[in-house]
C-alpha cells in the first residue's frame, strides 16, 4: 500500500517549464530564429491597429480630393509591406519552432526507449507496462512534448511581443487609458486560471479510457484467428462498445465545461473591451485626448486583447498533452530495481560456471501473496548437466528466471562461482547465460539478423557454423533466398521447429559458458522434435555448465543429475536409473513417455497433466508474457 502511495504521489508531479526547457538546449539556434519571428510576428498585431486608426482618422479629418487619396495609398502601401514582412516572420516562427519540436521529441523517443531497456523484468509483467502500452506511449505522448513546449513558447512570444507593444504605443498616446488597459490584464489572466482548473477536473481520465479501449480493440486484431474460430465477434464488439460509452459519457461532460469555460473567458473578453471603450469615452467627454488618439488607442488595445485570449482557445488541447507529459517522465525517470550496468559492479576475466540457489524464497511482483519458491537450495557445479522437472507451478521456469537475474530473490542468495549474482555487472553477467526459451522469441528481420543478434561482430563462417551445429543451415539454404529471408512478424512464415533451430544457432553463436534451456522442444511436432533434439544433444555436450528444463524422457540419458520439483521444493533428486528405482513423483512424471498409466493431477487446483506426453500442461512464464520481447532485447543489448 505504501509503493502504491508513492508511485501515485510521484505521478502527479508534472514536469517543469525548466525542465522541458533543458530538453531543447541544443536547438538554441533554432529558438533564437524561431523566437525572432514570433515577436515580429505578434508587434505586428498592435501596429496594424495603429495604422488601420490612421486610415479612420484621415477620413473623418476633411481633407479632400487629391491629399486624401495619397494619404490612403500610403498607408495601403504600408499594410501591403507589413504583409509580407508577416509572410516572412510567420515562416520563420513556425519553420524554427518546428524543427526544435521535432528534435525534442526525436530525443525524448530515445529517452524513453532507452529507460524502458534499462527496467527489470518485473517492471513489464505490470499491467500499465504491457507491450501494446508502451509501444503507444512511445508513438503518441512523445509528441506531446513538442506540443507542451515549443508550441506554447511560440504562442507566449508571440503573444507578449503584442502586448508589449500595445503598451508603449498606449503610454506614448495617452497614458491614463494604457493604464486601464493593463488593469485588465489581471482578469484575463484569472479567467485564464479558472478555466484549466475547471477543465482539469473534467478531463481527468478520459486518457486512461481510451486506452483501455485501445487495448481492447488490439488485442482483438492481435488474436483475430481466435475471435473468428470461436464466432466471439460479437463479444469482443460489446466490450468495445462498453468502453466507448464510458468515453462518450466522460466526454459530454468534458464537451459542456470546455464549452463553459471558453465562453466565459469571452465574456470576460468582451467586458474588458466594453471597459476600454467607456472609460475611451469619459476621457474624450473631459477632454483628456482628442477623438482621433482615442480611437488609435482603444483599436491597438482591442486587437492586443484579442491575440491574448488565443491560449484560451488551446487549454483543453494542453491540458490533455499536460496529462501525458507526466507519463513520459514517469518513465524516464523511473529507477530500476536492478541497474543494468553498474560500473562499479565485477566483471571476473573467467567464468568456472558453478551456480547455487541457497535459501531462496520467491514471489513474483504482480503475485506477491503466492510464493512460489520456498526455501530452495540447488547447486550446480561447473561444467554439470543438470534438469528440472515437476509438475506445472512448482517454480522450474522461475529457477532460470532468477538465475538471469530478470528479477531478485525475496529471501536468500542466487550465486555465481561463490558471489551472490548482485555483485556482478548485469551486462556482463548476463553475455554470459545462454537462454534457449520454449517459445523462441524471432524478431521481424532475417534469419541473418536473428541469429547474428547474440554477438553482432560475428564473421559468415561463424554464423553458418552456428546454423550447422544447429541444424538450421539445411533449411536456411533451401529457402530462396537463404539467410537473408525475411521472417515475418515474431516469425510467422517458419514454423515452430524452424524457430526453435534459429534460437539455439543464436546461443551457438553466442558461445557462453552457462547454458539455460527451457523446455526447448515441448510445443514442437515429433519429426522437428527429432531434429531440435539432436541440435540440443550437440548444444550440452560442450564443457558448459546447462540447466535443462526437462520436458522428454529421451533427454533424461544426457545429464549428471535430475532434480524434482513439486510445490516450490526439491522432492527427489538423483539420476534417471536411482530415481526410477525410487518409484516416485518422477516415476509418475515419466510414465506417458514409456505407454504406461496416464499421470493424476498435481500442483495447481482444477489443473490436469496434458495427453501429448508432456510433464507440463502450462507453457512456461517466460514463454508466455507477451512482454518477452522486450526481454530478450534488454538481455542481448548487453552484448
């Protein structure tokens, strides 16, 4: 309750117009330039009134014939030449502040991209930090810094060279109605407070709703053979129905306060001009000015009253952006639980390879009241073949988890040659782990890239070596156009053994000395099952230290130990012959594998053992968070 409290407390703190500033440092030029042109470009508002009073007063002055029309010529002459200095001033604003705007958020991309690397896994199991949310917050609310900066600095140049303007031409006309004029600054300016308070109050969550309406409507693209195959069109329609309602709803009543608001800042516009234009009135009644200064000075402060109330009109469009803001900075912001690449942290020339899980206790974050190691001690010495096996939920995916380090024990220590894991630097820790997961994880690039992406200075020699040992380069040379073949989004256009050869030539290629395979071959069909088994045969028959998620009993014969998990705990452990003398937990595990009795249900209430032959009904958590992506890529960018 506590986190939470402070995670909500550090939400609401909006960035800083400092802060914002900061950002745009390296565009200063692009500032000055852009800068200039607001300020022509808003003096010119004032001036333009200056000159249209002119026009007014020489025709109410009684010159006739041939002096009137040079008199109106010359200032038509002098409006035209403004015009085109507005042309001018007008590209220059928007050009600059454009260029500043994209470069800002350009930066802030990178900045979020790169804070979102740098978190630990935990902090994508959250549900606000889905995959499909962050790749939204990083397309649309980045932008929204250019909109939150370089768009209001523009505006509040361009409007102060107004005003500023308006003053001195007032001061140096009649000074008593220049000072009425600024008396009303104050309510314009109370009037520009009230209407984003009251607006902000009614905006509140509109953003939330739409992207959960968002989320509902890609997950239904995203799954749509499913949503087809099981005729739930209809259903998927409802909820986003539902969800829209909720918006339509929040925003009537969003629509009526902008309407509200905006209309009473024009009224206040309007008093302040009926206030002008009295008190213009009282003093050419006291003869304080003649008509003709009275009508220069109420037309250049009326037309500089006008281009302050512009903001007005922008509130709800900055509020929303104001909103977002918070979330990008939340972001980058954000300290991870585990730093990636602390530079006082160890990086040891050799790695012997013997790991030890003593004592631990382990929940997952999103989980916290279900423990799912308690208690656990294993050791693995350097260069041992060791398996897991258990029922479903007993912690055997959660081992590799820990081990690396996408989160930290509760309770106990996860050690490395004799030091615990937090000694090491992530980065180097982890150029040292080989994952081969039971869903490889294949990016929408080449099979070339996909492989070379464990260690990107590998030679064409290297990597074929890698497909080789694989069994990967048989089928990458029949395909028409061989490693540089396009795979499709997550690897659509192979199939599940075809992934699966990429993904170990890709550990092949990386060659570390600790190897972590998770069920590697459980959700393959029999004849690839083959192919990837002898490619895995090859994998763990190197001097390496292997932690094998055992899944088939063929693979039993490889290794030096097995270890039986059952309920966060080792039940049994010893070798494939010991265990089956002892006709226990791993008896009944192995059973589908020789044709005998079907296994009862173990671990999780209402769950049963499958019928394909597997000891595992569930796939396992890191093949199944759809955030996993993101993980292979914060593991491999180490490197």
């Amino acid at each position: 309750m506590k986190l939470k409290e402070e995670k909500s407390t550090h939400q609401k703190k909006a960035p800083s117009l400092w802060r914002l500033a900061q950002l745009s440092f390296a565009e200063w030029l692009y500032a000055v330039l852009g800068s200039i042109g607001a300020a022509i470009f808003g003096s010119f508002n004032p001036l333009l009134a200056y000159v249209i009073a002119l026009i007014v007063t020489a025709y109410y002055r009684g010159d006739e014939g041939r002096h009137l029309s040079q008199e109106v010529d010359k200032w038509c002459l002098i409006i035209a030449c403004m015009g085109i200095v507005t042309v001018v001033a007008n590209f220059l604003q928007h050009f600059y502040f454009g260029i500043m705007g994209e470069k800002m958020t350009e930066r802030v991309r990178r900045m979020m991209f790169s804070a979102m690397l740098r978190n630990e896994a935990g902090w994508f199991d959250e549900e606000e930090n889905s995959a499909d949310t962050l790749s939204m917050r990083l397309a649309n609310d980045a932008t929204f810094v250019r909109a939150a900066f370089s768009n209001r600095l523009s505006i509040f140049i361009q409007d102060s060279a107004a005003v500023i303007v308006a003053v001195l031409i007032g001061m140096l006309l009649q000074w008593r109605l220049a000072l009425v004029a600024l008396a009303t600054l104050p309510i314009l300016t109370i009037s520009a407070i009230a209407q984003k308070l009251w607006l902000a109050g009614f905006s509140r969550g509109i953003q939330e709703m739409h992207r959960k309406a968002s989320l509902v409507l890609e997950d239904a693209v995203r799954n749509i053979y499913t949503v087809v195959a099981f005729c739930a069109g209809n259903k998927v329609m409802e909820l986003y129905r539902l969800q829209l309602k909720k918006i339509f709803k929040q925003s009537f009543f969003h629509g009526m306060a902008i309407g509200f608001a905006f209309g009473f800042s024009q009224f206040l516009l309007f008093a302040c001009n009926a206030l002008l234009l009295w008190y213009t009135a009282i003093s050419v009644k006291n003869k304080y000015m003649d008509l003709p200064t009275a009508i220069k000075e109420y037309m250049v402060f009326s037309f500089a009253t006008f281009a302050l109330v512009e903001p007005f009109g922008l509130a709800p469009y900055i509020l929303k952006r104001r909103k977002s803001l918070i979330s990008v900075f939340e972001i980058i912001d954000r300290v991870p639980k585990i730093e990636p690449d602390e530079n006082s942290a160890m990086k040891p020339p050799n790695v012997y390879g013997s790991i030890e899980l003593k004592n631990v206790d382990f929940c997952y974050p999103t989980r916290p009241e279900l423990l799912v190691l308690s208690n656990f001690s294993l050791k693995v010495n350097g260069g041992q073949t060791v398996a897991v096996v258990g029922v479903s939920g007993s912690g055997k995916s959660t081992i590799i988890s820990l081990i690396e380090r996408f989160y930290d024990p509760v309770a106990g220590q996860v050690l490395l040659d004799g030091r615990d894991l937090k000694v090491y630097n992530l980065r180097w820790l982890r150029s040292h782990l080989g994952l081969v997961q039971q869903e490889p994880i294949i990016f929408s690039t080449t099979i070339r890239e996909n492989i070379i992406y464990a260690r990107h200075n590998a030679t064409e020699a290297e990597m074929k070596e890698a497909a080789r040992i694989a069994n990967a380069h048989h089928f990458i040379s029949s395909l028409p156009h061989g490693y540089d073949t396009h795979v499709g989004m997550r690897g659509v256009d192979l199939t599940p053994g075809q992934k699966q050869r990429i993904a170990i030539a890709r550990v092949v290629l990386k060659n570390a000395p600790i190897l972590l395979l998770d069920e590697a071959s459980s959700s393959i069909e029999s004849e690839s099952s083959r192919v990837v088994q002898e490619a895995l045969d090859t994998l763990i028959m190197g001097n390496k230290t292997t932690i094998l998620i055992a899944h088939r009993a063929a693979m039993m014969r490889h290794v030096d130990n097995i270890v039986v998990l059952n309920g966060g705990r080792i039940v049994e452990e010893g070798s494939h012959d010991s265990l089956m003398a002892k006709n226990g937990l791993y008896v009944r595990l192995m059973q589908p594998h020789f044709g005998k009795v079907p296994i009862p249900s173990f671990g999780i209430a209402g769950t049963s053992a499958p019928d394909d032959g597997s000891i595992c009904g569930f796939q396992s958590k890191l093949g199944r968070n759809e955030n996993e992506m993101l993980r292979v890529v914060t593991m491999f960018i180490a490197e």
